[in-house]
C-alpha cells in the first residue's frame, strides 16, 4: 500500500509528482504529500488530508518551481489519516525529506533511542524514525547521504520502498528497497522515480525494477548507479523496456475504471489467451508449464496461495485441476498459511496467485514454500513485480493494468490461465481426453464472444441495482464450480457498496443461514445448467418457501428457474468448468450499479487499496 514517485531532472517536478501521485492513488487515498527543493535552495514540503486533489487545492497558491522532488499517496498504518501524518517526512533539522511505503518493525526501538539522543518527533508515523536515524546517522558519523542511509536501512528492520533528498544537494535522490516495490524510469538526462510502472511511462519505457536489498544513487545528468545494501560492490543494471500504453491508464470515456474494466473482458481475454492456444485448438503453449513439465507430472499435490479476489479464482483452480489433472489441490489464505507450520514438500507445486505481484502475504507463503523444496509457480498481471520475480517459473495473465480498486479483469484472467494450464498438464499426464480438451480449449476462445454477449443485458442488469440498491444484506449462492463465483459476487458487493453480502454454497445454507432469509434479504443464486442444476433448483424453492426474493443467474433459454423466481439473468451455454467466466460477469456489474446508486467512490472504495504490501 500507499505509492511514492520521484523525479529529477530538466522539467518541473511538480506536475511530474502529481501525475504520478493521480496514477498511484489505487495504492491508497488517506493524503499525500510533496517535497521539492527549488530553485532557489528550498526544501518545500506540502501535504493534505484526503485524495491527490486536496493536495493539488492546497498547493496551488504556494511556490512549486523546483526540478527534482518526492511525492507520496498514503494508506495509514502507523497513525490516523491527517496532515501530520502525512508523508514526506522531514528530519529534525528539515535538511533531508523522505518518502516511505512499507512498515518498519523496529520503529520503537529505533525511537526510543533517537529520543535519548534528543531528537523529537511530530509525528505517530513508523516513516518519521526512519528520516532522522537517516539524520542522526550522518551528524554523528560526518558521512555522505548514500553512506547514512544505507547505514539506517541495515539497522531498521521490516519493509520498505524510500526515497530520500537533501536540501543541500539538490542534484540527488537517494532511493532502497526491501520487500516493497520500486522501480526507475530512465529518461534522457532525467530519472523517475515510482512504486510501479504506472507514473513513468508518459515518459520513458527504459526501466530498472530495483531488487530487494538495493540501494540507488541517482544523480543528476549521471549515470545510475545501484548497489547492495549489505556488502560493497556496485551492481549491473538491467534496463526493461515497458510494453504499456498511456491508453491503458485512462478511464477512456467511462465514468469508472472499474465500469472500463468490467466492458474491457472480451478484449483483455483475447488478450490473455492470444498465442497460447494453437489454431486448431490441439495444444495449449505456455512455456511456463511446459518447460517445467517434470516439476508438474512428478507433484503429489498442488498448493494454490492467494488473497482476496485472487483466492476465489484459486478455488475455481481447485476444480479444473482436480477435473482434468487429477492432482489433488488445496487452495490457502496466504496469510493463514504462512503463519501456520505447513506440511510442504519437493513433491509439491506451490501456485501464487495475485493481480498485482506484491501482496505481502503471498510473497511470503511463496518463500516460506520454496524454502520447503516446492516448485513455485506464479500467475501475475503486474510484470516486473515482485511475485514473478520470486517464483521458479510462472505465467503472466497479460491483461493490463488494472486501477479499479475492485478486482475484474484480473480475476477472469486469472481464471482463464488456470484453465489454459489445467487442460495442458492434463493433456501431458494424459489424465483428460482428447475430446474434452478440444472441446474446452475452444470454448476459452468463445469467452471473449459469450462476454460480449452478456453485455446486451447492460441495462436490465441497471434496473435490477435500481430494485435492490435499498438492501442492507444480500445472500449470494452457487455450487460447484459456481460457489467460488458466488463468493467473488459477494465480495464486489460488499467491497465497493458496503452492503454487508455473504457468499455461500447452495446447499450449506439449510445448515443455518437460512434463518436469515425473509423477504428483506434478496438472494442471488447461480442456477445455471450443470451437474448439480437440479439441487440447485430445490436450494432455490427453499428460499422461495421463506418469502425471499431471487435474483438468479441461469442458462440461456431456461423457461424453469424463471418460474420460480422474481428475476432472471441470462448467461449462454459453455462448458461447464468455464461457466465462472460468464456468470461473474454479471455479478460485476449489478455490484457496481448498485454501488453506484448509493454513490459510493467506486474506483476507490473506503479503508482499501489495491496493493496489499502490509501484513
Ligand atoms: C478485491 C480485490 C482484493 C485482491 C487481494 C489480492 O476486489 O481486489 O481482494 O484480490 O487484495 O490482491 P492480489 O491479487 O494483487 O494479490
């Protein structure tokens, strides 16, 4: 959580800082804040309470000229969304200002002992320690910056992404990294600075993703120059070029990026599945796999770690690879299983599942693994991030930047390379046959089509959020490889209306939750034609025999379920491990017209942000 950017260089820093603040605001939007030093040698620091625009209100009268500066959109850990709180934070005698996304563990420690030393601190912040032991270090030891914070990065412990200046030179910027990340963008006598991608490439697609452990010293007009934190030598830099486009990182006519991702599927899936299923839909390629096709005929199980939205794509993954690999699967919160003592094997393939590649919890479920001896594979969206670059081997879902905090695009992508996977391991352990995985790789080539067919029902699915927008709590059903749907379907909800919705298997509820059931609490069941259409049909009359109200998702050309229920959303026929893939679809959007309906900020919902890099 919580984005930096930097800049350096011949252009205003300010507008520079505030664009790239705009880009990085799904990270967090409690404040911001900038540090700039002019050109006439100050160090400007200015910070507000609330989104990049309240910034923006309070700096507009005050002086901004200035070609090198930091910048900060935050999500609060240590200490409440204010002001004070807010970062850049300024060391003691205001000379140095620093940016930080991360969190320190060792803050306490290190500020009861800057305090002995008489230092004071105005702040509740973990980040503030941070910039006077950067203080503290070069008063006492008479050292250059480069040398004072790797110093101070040795002794805090915990993770971090930081950007330094100093007033006195205003020529540098000296930024590190652990376990949160940070990447350069290298213009022509420029540097940029930025916890992704995102704020850089209006300006150059020449970047260095910095490792953990390392240090940059980025002066003006030189060459970068990178380092460890621990140990002396200076290492090589290896420039990627960015294959993203200022387009992407528009709302291109939509009022929401969510609304933009939701309509983008048909193309960011044609997108994701492009070059990986052969024309005569007789093979799957994903080099991934296949290189490594050993590690996945030899596992004895594979292990899926993901969080949130992620995770529920990982339970449709349990199904297809059960399905067609007949491998046996077990899907983990992340953050449960890296705090437990998991039995983990070399026979095992570890799977991490995350949009953006740096949820802290699954970095670390991911390494906790590969400590064990377990293949680990990573399927991300984010390149460069820090999940690909930890996994032995992995497969990106190639559907571009994803900036509505609500998680779309990413989880039909997701869910999209598991099955692409699933059928090809199949197809290597010869555990499916040959008509069924003709007949599934080329019902992932529909998808695309099917979406774009369920968007006609655009504004049906409008009036529906009109009926139910008055809704304080929503039951949202499914079974087999639609419980997960169910769940994800109850998760939009909640995350971006903040009305309370549980998501649960069909026939579990009789177990309880039915109790919960009267005509107040609207039911969405996934009723579509599968194995279990019939039960699902008596689940339905269940609720029915209750006064509840049903919304449900069925099959195209189903005269049954709409007789039982008060709405129907069609969805057309697929094979059923695909179906998740189009009956999410409307589920997203009646989550969002609802949402929208009780004007809540969509894009950025409250108390969340996009990338979860705390634990
Ligand atoms: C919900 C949502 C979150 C993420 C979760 C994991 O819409 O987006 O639940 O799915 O925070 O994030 P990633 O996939 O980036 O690891």
């Amino acid at each position: 959580m919580c984005g930096i950017v930097g800049y350096i260089g011949k252009r205003d820093a300010y507008p520079v800082l505030i664009q790239g603040l705009h880009r990085l605001e799904y990270r967090g939007y409690d404040s911001s804040g900038v540090a700039m030093i002019s050109n006439t040698g100050e160090l400007n620091v200015y910070k507000a309470k609330g989104k990049v625009e309240a910034l923006e209100h309070f700096a507009q009268s005050k002086d901004l000229n200035g070609k090198i500066g930091i910048a900060h959109t935050r999500w609060a850990t240590h200490g409440e969304p204010n002001d004070i709180n807010a970062h850049p934070h300024c060391s003691q005698s205001g000379k140095f200002a620093l940016v930080h996304n991360g969190t320190i563990e060792n803050y306490n420690v290190l500020k009861v002992a800057l305090l002995k030393h008489g230092y004071s601190f105005v702040s509740e912040t973990d980040t503030e320690v941070v910039v006077q032991l950067i203080e503290y270090i070069q008063d006492t030891n008479n050292c250059s910056l480069f040398d004072a914070v790797r110093e101070a990065m040795k002794q805090i412990v915990g993770a971090y992404a930081i950007a330094v200046i100093d007033r006195d030179n205003p020529d540098q910027i000296i930024a590190a990294r652990q376990s949160s990340p940070l990447v350069i963008g290298v213009g022509d006598d420029e540097y940029f600075l930025a916890s992704d991608a995102t704020p850089i490439i209006e300006y150059t697609n020449k970047v260095v993703y910095l490792n953990d452990g390392e240090i940059a010293v980025i002066n003006r007009g030189e060459k970068l120059h990178v380092f460890k934190i621990k140990g002396e030598t200076e290492t090589s830099i290896n420039i990627t070029e960015l294959k993203m486009s200022i387009e992407e990182l528009e709302k291109g006519g939509y009022p929401h990026f969510m609304l933009k991702e939701i309509f983008e599927q048909p193309k960011t899936l044609a997108d994701c599945i492009s070059g990986r299923i052969t024309s005569d839909g007789k093979k799957v390629v994903l080099s991934g796999v296949i290189c490594n096709k050993e590690k996945f005929l030899n596992a004895n199980r594979i292990i899926i770690v993901a969080c949130g939205t992620s995770w529920h794509a990982g339970l449709i993954g349990k199904h297809l690879f059960e399905d067609f690999c007949r491998i046996p699967v077990e899907v983990e919160y992340a953050s449960e299983f890296r705090y437990r003592n998991p039995v983990v094997t070399d026979k095992d393939v570890l799977i991490a599942l995350s949009q953006s590649g740096e949820t802290a919890d699954t970095l670390a479920a991911l390494e906790l693994a590969k400590k064990s001896g377990a293949f680990v594979f990573g399927i991300c969206n984010v390149i460069g991030s820090s999940i690909p670059r930890a996994t032995d081997s992995g497969c990106y879902i190639h559907v571009g930047p994803e900036i509505g905090v609500a998680s779309t695009k990413a989880f039909t992508g997701q869910v999209t390379v598991l099955a692409m996977m699933s059928i090809l391991i199949g197809q290597m352990k010869g555990t499916i046959d040959k008509a069924t995985f003709e007949k599934v790789a080329a019902d992932i080539r529909r998808v695309p089509k099917l979406i774009k067919e369920i968007f006609k029902m655009d504004s049906q699915i409008k009036d529906l959020a009109k009926i139910f927008t008055y809704a304080r709590n929503f039951l949202y059903l499914g079974r087999g490889y639609n419980y997960p749907a169910a769940l994800e379907g109850a998760l939009k909800l909640k995350e971006i209306s903040y009305i309370h919705a549980e998501g649960y298997p069909a026939a579990e509820m009789k177990h309880g939750t039915i109790a919960l059931i009267d005509d107040e609490m609207p039911t969405v069941v996934i009723a579509i034609k599968d194995n279990v259409y019939e039960k699902t049909l008596s689940n339905i009359q269940q609720v029915k025999a209750r006064n509840g109200r049903v919304i449900a998702i069925v099959t195209e050309g189903d005269d049954v379920v709409s007789k039982l229920v008060d709405y129907t959303i069609e969805v057309p026929e697929i094979s059923e491990c695909l179906t998740p893939l189009l009956t999410s679809i409307p589920l997203q959007l009646l989550a969002y017209y609802i949402a929208v309906n009780k004007g809540r900020n969509v894009d950025q919902p409250r108390n969340l942000a996009k990338s979860v890099t705390v634990e």
